[in-house]
C-alpha cells in the first residue's frame, strides 16, 4: 500500500530555500503534494509557481501585487490571497501536513507561532523565529506536541548526529562556519568592502540577505541562538570553528567525548529534503562527495575581533530577555541600509550593538513585547542610520 502523499505549506516560495524545496517536491511527486506557496513581492515567480505546481492557495504578501496575481490565475481552480494576515491564517487549513516556514526574518514568527498552535509540524528555515522569541516556541511545541525539523544545514548536521542519541547528553555542539568571502581580508581591509564584494559567497547560493549575513558572521550568530532553543542548551555548549571547505556541516561531541559528524556537499536540498521525509531518507540524484576532490579539511577559530557580530549574538543570548529580538531587528535593518548604499559594512555591528543599548529591556517578554520590541528596534536603527 503507497503512503499518503504529505501535503506542504511553503512560506516564502519564491527564495532560495522556496524554490529548492519545490525542486525536492518535483523529484518526489508520488511522496509530496503543494497546498499552500506565498511570496512577500514577488509575484512573476509565485504565478509561474502556482501554475506548475497547481497549489490550493496561493498568498502574495504586497497586497499591491494581488490584482496581478489573482488575474493571472483566475483560469486556474487555485484561490488567491493578499497580506500578511493571510499567511498568518493559512496554516490553519487542515490538510497542511507540514508547514515549511522560508520566509525572511521576521516576518515569520507570527506564522510559525499560529502553525504550532494549530498543531502543524515545521520544517524551519526561518531561523529569525528562534532567535526572537525561542522561548515562547518551545513552550508552544511541548504544548501542542509537534515536531521542528531544522532546514539550516548546520542544524540539519546537528539533527542528524542526535538521531539514535536522543538519551545520551550532549557535552558540546560545534556549528561550522564556512568564514565568508572577507575571511582572509584584514581589519582594516573590511572598512573598504563594498556591497558586491559581500554577496559573493564562496560556497553556498544564498538570498541577497542571508548572503550578507553570512559575510559579517551574523548569520552563525543567529544559528548559535536557534541551536540553544533547538537543542535545549547553555551557551557554554556552543562552539563555533571556521571550516572554509563546507563539507562538515556541524559536529556533535557527546559525554564519553566521541563525536559525530554530518558531512556532504554544501547543497541546501538534502537538509530541506531530510526535513520533509524524516525519519526516512529517501534516494535522490544529488552529486555525490569524492574524499579525493578534498585531500584536506581545514579548521580554524573565528575571530570575533574582526566579525564583532559574532560576539554580539553571544552576548545578547547570554543576556536574554527582549536582547535577541532586538539585535535581530536592527540587523534587518542595517543589512537592509547596506544593500542600499546607506553604510558601510564594519557601520552595521556599530548601529546594531548601539541599537540594544538604546532599546528598552524586557527581562520575561510575551509575544506582544517581541512585537513591540521588534517595532522600537527598527525605529532607533533607522534613526542611527540617517
């Protein structure tokens, strides 16, 4: 007897992390179904999308570009959406097996939290969702016993290394950071970078603000918040080791001291395609790793002189309270003010750490602080930034 097909609600279809989960989802037609695909603006993408893939609903975000959205499908038995509050509410549709959050910062919390409570499981590649509110999340999945399936590769590595370990306790955790295209480049070199220059990954093909993130290390320091939340750890058991080749995605090293390892090429549909069919693998034509393509894998310790971000995601996990949120908002926005020529690259950790101390603090915040937090955070960086 075939399995039931599982039914995907794709948050943010149009992405990088989007259109290869519906790669994985064309590969394996007899295991997956579309139900649901939103797209925040892009809405030439989202109908070519629709139109394949022939989903139930379709939510565009920029409520100017329904007309267009709607118009073009209007021949197609697919109902039309605008509006943040329509991604909010569609994942309460109860043929939604899982709900794959791709959406960018944010803007995918809100979602996500109305998808647990309505008992959905997650395949979370919005990592912006741990790092601001881990808390309240993990109450929430206890509560409503459902599963997070982590979509990060390094919290994919991490995820796999536990499998079959879930009783044994875990001494440490190791996220590997590819270092970025600046890695090499000195201090003084990084006050010159320009905007081209950081999103020129040399390893992974990202969206325009992960790509950023990952030049300046925020992005390994929102994955060390969302590995303490995914993983229930103290921030003494999270390392971070710079390994330039991205062939080990994270380590896990457990109590006796042995560790284990996820390895593979940095390709982001194997953790997408492992979240979605877990806890079975399934075969695919991915390109396979050859040991003799890499006769070395380095390691090296981050320098958190150099990508103060870094340090700062640190601190603020340690710090707790409202701090993730904050320093998350005004990375959004800083990010945001450097793809638009309106600062220099070292000028984002400045506006984000000056942004924290400026942000009122919330020692046990609800999800109406975070909203509010997240609010106030953007207006004092925006402020910072002129």
């Amino acid at each position: 007897m075939s399995e039931k097909k599982k039914n995907i609600a794709i948050l943010g279809s149009t992405g990088s992390i989007g259109t290869q989960t519906l790669d994985v989802v064309k590969n394996n037609p007899d295991l997956f179904d579309i139900e649901v695909i939103t797209a925040n603006n892009n809405a030439e993408l989202l109908i070519k999308q629709a139109i394949e893939f022939q989903p139930n609903f379709v939510i565009i975000a920029n409520e100017a570009r329904y007309k267009q959205v709607s118009d073009a499908l209007s021949s197609y038995p697919i109902k039309v959406f605008a509006g943040n509050k329509s991604i909010e509410q569609i994942v309460e549709v109860k043929e939604i097996d899982i709900v794959l959050t791709a959406m960018v910062g944010f803007a995918g919390l809100l979602p996500t939290v109305n998808a647990i409570k309505h008992k959905k499981n997650i395949a979370l590649a919005n990592k912006e969702t741990l790092v601001v509110a881990g808390d309240i999340i993990s109450k929430l999945v206890k509560e409503n016993e459902v599963n997070i399936l982590p979509v990060d590769s390094e919290h994919s590595a991490i995820f796999q290394c536990l499998a079959g370990e879930f009783h044994n306790e875990i001494e440490k955790i190791y996220l590997t950071a590819s270092g970025g295209p600046f890695r090499t480049k000195t201090f003084e070199e990084l006050v010159h970078v320009t905007k081209a220059q950081a999103l020129k990954h040399p390893n992974w093909d990202m969206g325009a603000k992960i790509t950023i993130d990952s030049a300046s290390m925020m992005n390994k320091g929102l994955e060390v918040i969302e590995a303490k939340w995914l993983f229930n750890l103290q921030a003494e058991q999270i390392d971070v080791i710079v390994h330039p080749q991205s062939i080990i995605h994270s380590l896990v090293q457990y109590t006796d001291g042995s560790m284990k390892a996820q390895m593979g090429l940095p390709d982001m549909k194997l953790p997408i395609q492992y979240a979605l069919t877990y806890p079975k693998r399934i075969k695919n034509n991915f390109e396979r790793f050859n040991f003799l393509n890499y006769p070395e894998l380095t390691f090296e310790k981050p320098d958190f002189n150099k990508f103060k971000n870094l340090q700062i995601a640190f601190d603020a996990m340690n710090k707790g309270g409202n701090t993730a949120c904050i320093m998350n908002a005004a990375n959004e926005v800083v990010v945001e003010g450097f793809l638009k020529d309106k600062l220099k690259f070292l000028e984002m950790s400045e506006i984000i750490e000056k942004t924290i101390n400026k942000t009122t603090f919330v020692a046990n915040p609800s999800l109406n602080d975070y909203i509010e937090s997240d609010k106030e955070a953007r207006i004092i960086s925006k402020e910072l930034i002129k």
